[in-house]
C-alpha cells in the first residue's frame, strides 16, 4: 500500500471527526460537499450515535455529508460495506489486487453514480484500505 498525504483541510476534518465522535479514522476521503470515513470495526453505532445524532454534529461542523464505513480485514466483508447495493458476487484477482465487483444490471447506476463519481470513490478507499489497484463493476 502506499503512504498517503493529506492536506490540511483533510486533517481539520479528521481531527473534527475523531474528537466529536470519539472514534479512530483508519482513512479518509474529504471531497467538496462529502467526506468519507473509515472506522475500526464494531465503532461504526459509536461514531453514528444514538438516533443519528453525533454525525449529525460532525455534518454540521464539516458542513459536508458524512459516510461512514466500518473496515474489515476480510477484504470481500469491506467491499460489501462499502457498495451501495446489493452485491451479486466478488472476484478477487492477483492477490485482492484486482476486484471484480457483481451487480444487477439495473443497480450498476447505484455503485458507479453520476459521472463516476461513486465508483471513484470506492476505488480510492479500497486503494489506502486494502491496496487494491483495480476495480471493475460486471
């Protein structure tokens, strides 16, 4: 995997999450109107509190939408975390270097979002996570 760097907008937010939520971020992603966070596993109720109201907070504070993902080691377990939708399978290829994700022609819309937004996205947090190189949506 490789290291990553990030700004210093990236680690206000960071900062923002983990003090308000009392949750550990394992990575991150911060983009315009959303940022996504990865917790450890069994941390993600803890970050999203009681009815919703401690990432309400953190929403607020950011002034962005909040994902939250909790990781897992098992690398298809993530995956399904983090798609979406219903997921018809997973191939992994090369190690887990390469995965191939399955989905309902008719959800294939939900995984990859407007202009591939989504879809680049999930690459990106399965790149820092579990240094995947390639995702491809079947």
């Amino acid at each position: 995997m490789s290291t990553v760097t990030y700004s210093a907008d990236n680690l206000r937010s960071i900062n923002t999450f983990e003090s308000i939520t009392g949750v550990d971020v394992r990575a991150a992603i911060i983009h315009n109107d959303e940022a996504y966070f990865v917790v450890p596993e069994d941390k993600a109720g803890m970050a999203i509190g009681k009815g919703g109201q401690t990432v309400s907070k953190v929403k607020r504070k950011l002034d962005r939408d909040i994902k939250i993902y909790e990781y897992s080691d098992n690398l298809g377990k993530f995956i399904n975390s983090v798609v979406p939708t219903e997921i018809r399978g997973v191939d992994l290829e090369k190690g887990g270097e390469e995965v191939k994700i399955h989905v309902s022609e008719r959800n294939k819309g939900q995984v990859v979002g407007r202009d591939g937004e989504r879809i680049d996205t999930i690459r990106e947090i399965l790149s820092r996570t579990h240094g995947v190189d390639s995702v491809e949506i079947d």
